[in-house]
C-alpha cells in the first residue's frame, strides 16, 4: 500500500486522440504523395518538366497533391499545433514551392517570345476584369504556341498564393515581365528624355524623336500594356490585388516615360506656329489612345500613370493655343508692301489659307482645345469685313457657332484685312479689285475643299463668293467700261456709216488699250476666269454682232 501512495504524481503520456491519429496519418499520407512527386520530377533521370504540353494532366496532380498537403497541415495545426510531423511537411511544401517557383519562372521565360506586341494580336480573357470593346483585340492567345501557358501559369499562381507564397511567385514574375515591357518599349524607341535634354535638341532631331513617339504610342498602348494587363489579371485571376500590383509594377515605370514625353514637348518656348502640326499629332494621338489607357490602367495604383496622360494633354492643348497666338500674331505684323504682279494671290493668303487647312483637318482635337478659349478683340475692325451670318454687319462670334469656328473665322478675318490694305499700292484701281477677287477666290476654294468648309459652314462660302462676284463687277466696270461705252446703246437704231465707222474705230482702240494694259494681270482660278469671260462676252458680243451686221 505504502508503494502505491507514494508512486509518482507526473501524470502519465497522454495517449494520441482520435483526431489527432487521422489529421497526421491524413497528413503523412499526403506529404508521401508530393515527396515522391517532386523526387520524380527533379530526378536527373527527368528529361521532361513538370509543365509542359505533354504532362499537363501530371502538373495538375501535382497541385493538387500540394493543396491537399497544406489543407492536411491546417487541420492538424488545429488540433496538435506542436505536432513533429509538421516540420517534415513545412520542409516539403517549401520544396514544392521551390519547384513551383523554377517552373514558374521557365515559362514565362520560355514563352516570353510570344509576346511581341507586332507578331501577335491579342485576345481578352473572361477572367479579364476589365473590358476594351474594339474587334482589334480578338485573334490568337497571347502564347501563340502554347494555348496551356497562360493557365499553366495561373495554376502555379493559385497554388503558390494559397499556401502563403504569393511574395515568392510575384517577384519571379515583375522581374520577367517588366524586362520585358521595357525591352519592348527600347525596340520602339521609348527614351526617358527629361525637359532640359529636350530643349538641347535642334528640331529635325526632335521631330524624328516624336514620329518614333507617335509610332509607340499606338503600339504600346493596345497591344503591349493591354496585353500585360490581359496576363497579370489571368494569372492572378485569384487576387485582383495582387494583379493589380504585379501589373502596376511591371509597366509603371516604361508607362510614365512614354506618356512624359509629350508634356515635355509641350513645355518648350521655342515652339513656333511651323511646329503645330506635329503637337497636334501628339495630341490626337495621345487622345486617340486615352479611353484605352484609362481601361487599361484602372486601378487607384495606376493614378499616376493616368495623372500623366492628363498632364500631357493638358500641356500640348496650351502649346496649341500658344501657337495659334503666334499665328494670328505673325498675320498681324506683316508689312510687306511691294505689289503682287499682276493682281495674283499674295503669298500671305497662301500661306494662312494652307496652314488653316491643314488644321481643320485636326477638327476633333482642335474643338476641343480651342473649346474654352474666348475671343478677345484688342481694337475694332469694320464690321463689312466679315460676310458670314444674317447681314452685312454681323461679327464671328455672332453667326458662327462653336468656339473653334470663331477662332479661324477671326483669322480668316484677320488676313482679309491685311490683303485690304495690300490693295492700296495698285495704282489702277481695277487692278486692285482684280487683287481682291483672286485672293477672296483663293480663299473660296480653299475652305470649300478641305474641312474648313465643315466649321466654318456653306452659307459663309456662299456670301464669300457673293463679295467675289462684286468684285468682280467693279472690275468689269472699271477695266472694261471705257469698252463697253465706245459702242452704242442701242446698235439696232439707224445711223450713217461714217457714225458706225466711228464707233468701230472707238471700239477697237479702247479694247487695244484694255488688251495692253490687261495682258500682264492674272485670273488664277479657272471657273473665275470662265466667269469673267462669259460676263464681258454677253457684253460686248452680242452689241458688237448688231453694230456689225448693220
């Protein structure tokens, strides 16, 4: 009796319960399963990899072996957390993870051919989480070859995030991925050029560099950062997150060194009205691309990505408008004052009609850019000048109706108004109204065929061409008057022919005085000079016909 009291009072093992038996034979059992698996596939006998075409159904064994190796460690942490076996396990999985990660990285290495944005249309996935409607984007997988790579990625993502490996599977991929967004944005030519490098280079060098900018531009956006954003949001299909973050990481940085460079253009002083159009390029570009841009980089983490865009925009809108200033300025201050020979179009109406032209093909952007930005006249001009609208005495901002179209009906204005005064020196008043005409034709024709004749309207091109045609009246009157009264007004009356001999000599030396002093003026456009004709034939012909058969 005394032995049995005195016997040891430390309780005795306490035996495994049920539980515990089945949550570490269950797990035993798994981590047996992923250690001959992982001994298979990195045996040096293995010719073959884990993720390949031809062992697809194998690497789907294989996670989810490692799936049910980590579930099988939760249940038995929770009811034996310092269980040994578990050691053995984490060791396991951390092998698996290791081969995981090595499969991970080989193919995105082995496929990374296949991303070439020119090679390789690119498709959306449903998993997408965003959405560009635009037919270009349907065609081939983004892995041309290998339709499995993208879900073969997907599954070592899925399975490296659920057993707590996401840090390990991200880095692997922002490291590949991102080398090779930003060798792709090198082959287009993607420079990280600062504002103070720009101002140094002479324009055709500048000019190269924006074509290259132009021709990147509408490659990176829809194929190559569309595409990243396709991948990361795939792959990453479990977490948006972590998509989020892999995408953003990868193509920030190549991203904002394309979209800067167009704010940087737009910050120089040396941007003379020559260099309009290719700002406006960039502009329509850039703006071309932004419903894309703003799909693609959708998330809060791609603020500064989109804050850039902005920038730029805003930055080449004010260079625009600056230029445009300029313009309208360099039409103000010109003072040549030597006559055109023979009443033709004064290089002035040339170069102002040509330049507005080519900027009415830019109508989209310009309305926008000139949206907000109010006329403001610095001294009258008289209100005859302008023949658009109700009357006589309408100004642009009264008839025309968009901002845009007052701002080039105000140069349109503003060159008439030098061409007025460049009149002046003619010293045969006809002559200058011959002036008038040509240059008020040129600038007829010019509107009517390019988009000019979209802003500014027809009814403006019909009342120019009705002052074309007073022009012309006082012209006939003024050159051809002297003419036309040498012959009777009445050639059907009867006279003696020593009176209708007279009228044919007076005929024949004002209209040899007209020809000689007329044969050196010029009529560019051709339907005016038919006009002209046809008018002084109904004239003279006819009176001259009746005169002569009597």
């Amino acid at each position: 009796m005394g032995k049995h009291f005195f016997r040891s009072s430390s309780p005795p093992p306490s035996k495994p319960t049920s539980h515990h038996t089945l949550a570490e034979r269950a797990m035993e059992e798994c981590e047996k399963d992923v250690h001959t698996l992982i001994t298979k596939w990195t045996s040096s006998e293995s010719d073959q990899f884990l993720f390949s075409l031809t062992s697809h159904q194998e690497a789907e064994e294989f996670v989810r072996a490692v799936r049910n190796l980590h579930n099988s460690m939760h249940r038995l942490v929770s009811v034996t957390p310092e269980a040994e076996k578990l050691y053995q396990a984490k060791n396991t999985i951390q092998a698996a993870m290791k081969l995981l990660e090595s499969e991970f990285r080989r193919v995105l290495k082995a496929n990374r051919e296949y991303l070439d944005p020119e090679c390789v249309s690119i498709r959306s996935y449903k998993s997408s989480r965003f959405s560009i409607s635009d037919s270009k984007h349907d065609g081939a997988g983004y892995f041309a070859d290998d339709p499995d790579a993208m879900d073969d990625l997907k599954m070592i993502a899925d399975c490296m995030i659920s057993t707590g490996h996401a840090k390990d599977c991200v880095k692997v991929y922002q490291s590949i991925r991102k080398s090779i967004v930003d060798e792709t944005l090198k082959s287009f030519e993607v420079e990280r050029l600062t504002l103070h490098h720009i101002q140094k280079l002479d324009w055709d060098i500048l000019e190269a560099k924006i074509k290259s900018w132009l021709r990147a531009v509408n490659l990176a956006v829809p194929s190559l950062f569309y595409g990243e954003r396709i991948l990361a949001d795939h792959v990453f299909s479990v977490s948006g997150t972590i998509a989020d973050s892999a995408f953003t990481e990868i193509t920030r940085e190549g991203a904002l060194a394309l979209f800067a460079f167009p704010e940087n253009v737009g910050k120089l002083k040396k941007l003379t009205p020559e260099k309009m159009f290719r700002t406006l390029d960039m502009y329509e570009a850039l703006a071309n691309v932004y419903p894309e841009i703003e799909s693609i980089f959708n998330s809060d983490s791609n603020e500064a990505v989109k804050s850039q865009v902005t920038n730029s925009l805003s930055k080449l809108s004010e260079a625009v408008r600056s230029m445009m200033a300029d313009f309208e300025s360099a039409i103000q201050k010109e003072s040549s004052k030597k006559p055109v020979a023979g009443g033709g179009v004064h290089p002035l109406t040339r170069y102002a009609m040509n330049y507005l032209s080519f900027l009415a093909d830019y109508s989209e952007s310009i309305t926008v850019i000139f949206e907000n930005w109010k006329l403001t006249l610095t001294y009258p001009l008289p209100k005859t000048l302008f023949p658009c609208g109700g009357g006589e005495e309408a100004y642009p901002e009264d008839v025309l109706s968009s901002p845009v179209s007052i701002r080039l009906g105000w140069v349109i204005l503003l060159m008439l108004c030098k061409i007025d005064g460049k009149a002046q020196p003619y010293k045969d008043v006809a002559l200058s109204y011959l002036f008038l005409a040509n240059n008020l034709q040129y600038v007829v024709n010019k509107v009517r065929s390019s988009k000019l004749n979209l802003l500014l309207g027809g009814d403006c091109v019909a009342r120019h061409e009705s002052k074309v045609s007073r022009y012309i009246a006082k012209f006939e009157k003024l050159a051809w008057g002297k003419v036309l009264t040498s012959l009777p007004e009445d050639p059907t009356a009867e006279r003696s022919p020593e009176k209708a001999r007279e009228h044919f000599v007076n005929f024949n030396t004002e209209f040899e005085l007209a020809y000689r002093k007329q044969i050196s003026w010029i009529v560019l456009d051709p339907k005016l000079r038919d006009k002209i004709k046809i008018s002084l034939s109904q004239k003279l012909i006819p009176v001259y016909a009746e005169l002569s058969h009597r």
